[in-house]
C-alpha cells in the first residue's frame, strides 16, 4: 500500500451557505471601494494588529491594471498604520520580480515607494512548521516573516489561472513562500521537469497548508481584508497581459478569519446575476478552486459560515444577495 496523500475532491462544486454547517464568524463588508473603505474595515479587525505590522499584499508586476491602487494603501497607512511595512517575496517564475533587484524596479514602476517594502526572502529562507497537513510538515518562507508582530493580509481578490480565484489564501499561501524552494514545494512535483505539474485539488490544498505555516505564526495577530474590484478572471502575476475584467465591482470584506473571509468574497461572486458572474465563476470551478474553501475548514483555519455585517447600514446583518443589489455591470470608466 502506498504511503502517499491522496487529493480530496469536490473543488469544482459550489457549496452554498444553507448547506454548510458548524460555526459562524463574523465579516464585515462595505461597498466603499477607497482608501476611506480601506480604513472603515479597518478599524474592525485592527485591535489584535500589535507591535511591529507587516502588511502582505500583491504589489503586481510592472503596470498591471488590476491591483490594488497604491495611492489608495499610501492613504490608508499614513492614516492607519504609519508604521507599517509592506512586505513581498521573489517569484518562482522568470519575470519583473524573480530576483530582488528586478523586484525593486517594478515596486518602484508600480507606485510602491511610499513605505518600507520588504522582499523577505532577500537574505535567505525560513522553515515554518505546517501543522496538520498531509502535504507538508513545513513550509519555506522569506526569513524577514521573523521579524514581524502582526500580519494583515491585504489582498485584491480576484480569479486565478491555476488556483481558480485568488484570496487571502492564495495571497498568504504562494506569496509569503520564497521564490526558490517554498514556491517551488507547491506547485513543482519532485522529479519532474514541469515547473507547473502540481494543479487542481493537490495544489489548492498545498497552498492552504502553506498558508496555515503564516497563520499559526501569527496567531492571534493577524487580519484579512479582500478587496473586490477589477475581478480578472487572471491573477495579477500576469500584469498587462491579463484577461479584461468583465465582473462587476463589489466592495471589499474583512474577518479575523481567513476562511469566512474568503469564503464570503466567493459567496459575493456567486450572488452576482449570472450574465455578470459567469466568467469568474467558469474560472473557479474550471481549476476546481472550491477546493480551497473546502480544505481550509478541514485545517481547522476558520469557519465558512458567518455574518456578513453591514458596515454603510448601522452594521445591519445582511446576505450575499443583499449585498450585491444594485450593483451595476463593470465599467472600465467606472473608476
């Protein structure tokens, strides 16, 4: 008999909230897509952020449309958390931030010089035990992840050509990975040449096992804000080159739980009318990244039931359905 894990299933199909069970966790919400809505979230989940704050967002590569404005996370910080540090690591692909040096010019193309920003892998690696996980006792990571308090995952949510749809998971799970071996341990299966050969269900899963090496880090020091604008079916590791966004814009969520956070920002998605939504749903079911979701509440990272809290209403709690009236199909001239 052999020893080897053996993939779960199921990432190509939707589960919908009645259906689930367990827990609730609470996300907030609101439709204010600016640094003002970044700071209104915020303020929600900051009061376990101590101590030194590294902020882990997708800088993007050089001029890409889709990620978060720079402009609106120089605001927020100034505002929120002038102390903080952005914080990166090198990819696992040839590109504008495969080494340190390349990294530096598109952070600096992309708007990103405005704080600190820490390539952590720059001087090395760290392994961080996975606990739990059938894939992996431990993860590689950037050796600066050592010199931080607290994390906020702050991550442009969005679809993904191999994960399906990128979240806090996939913000956390891949991108506080080094570039040589961390990334290299999820997606490269040992003893092939295809750097590639690891996908749907094995990869959602590795990646939400590295994920939990940064959230059992950080534990009861870290927070989860995605945003929900300009929703490519295309992650934004693929800059300019990226498919045009056709799903509309939503708001943004946020939890101290990385499961119901995601959970939620899919759960928004799905609410969409179908002729708005197909794309991106099409996107995440093709690569069976449902997975995610799924592995996630078997870690014990979160809950995928919650309140969805209604921060524009009098925190009003209200459904995915709810949240998504009236909002109208996506404009490039919209913003």
């Amino acid at each position: 008999m052999s020893n080897q894990p053996v993939p779960g299933t199921g990432g190509e199909r939707y589960v919908p909230m009645e259906a689930r069970t367990g827990e609730k966790s609470v996300v907030f919400f609101t439709r204010d897509l600016s640094p003002e809505g970044l700071k209104k979230l915020y303020a929600r989940i900051s009061g376990t952020l101590t101590g030194k704050l590294a902020v882990k967002l997708h800088t993007g590569e050089k001029n890409g449309p889709n990620i978060i404005p720079s402009a609106w996370v120089r605001d927020f910080l100034a505002a929120c958390a002038p102390e903080a540090t952005i914080v990166e690591t090198n990819t696992f692909y040839e590109g504008d931030r495969y080494t340190t040096e390349q990294h530096r010019e598109t952070l600096r193309v992309n708007g990103w010089t405005f704080c600190p920003v820490d390539i952590m892998d720059e001087e090395g690696t760290v392994m961080l035990p996975v606990k739990g996980g059938k894939w992996f006792t431990e993860m590689s990571e950037g050796s600066h992840v050592l010199r931080y308090d607290s994390l906020l995952a702050l991550t442009h949510f969005k679809g993904h050509m191999m994960g399906g749809f990128g979240g806090s998971n996939k913000n956390l799970g891949i991108g506080m990975a080094d570039g040589r071996i961390g990334k290299k341990m999820i997606h490269q299966r040992e003893g092939s040449d295809d750097m590639w050969s690891i996908n749907t269900e094995e990869l959602m899963e590795r990646i939400a096992e590295s994920t939990k090496a940064t959230v059992d880090h950080f534990a009861g020091h870290i927070a989860f804000l995605n945003v929900l604008r300009n929703m490519s079916v295309s992650c934004d590791c693929e800059g300019t080159a990226a498919q045009p966004v056709v799903t509309p814009n939503i708001g943004m969520v946020a939890s101290l739980d990385i499961l119901a956070v995601d959970q939620a920002s899919v759960d928004l998605v799905y609410a969409l009318n179908p002729a708005d939504n197909k794309a991106l749903t099409e996107r995440i079911e093709t690569r069976h990244g449902l997975r995610q979701l799924s592995y996630m509440k078997e870690l014990g990272m979160g809950n995928d039931r919650y309140e969805l809290i209604d921060v524009d209403h009098d925190d009003a709690v209200i459904t995915p359905a709810q949240a998504v009236e009236g909002v109208i199909p996506f404009s490039p001239f919209a913003l």
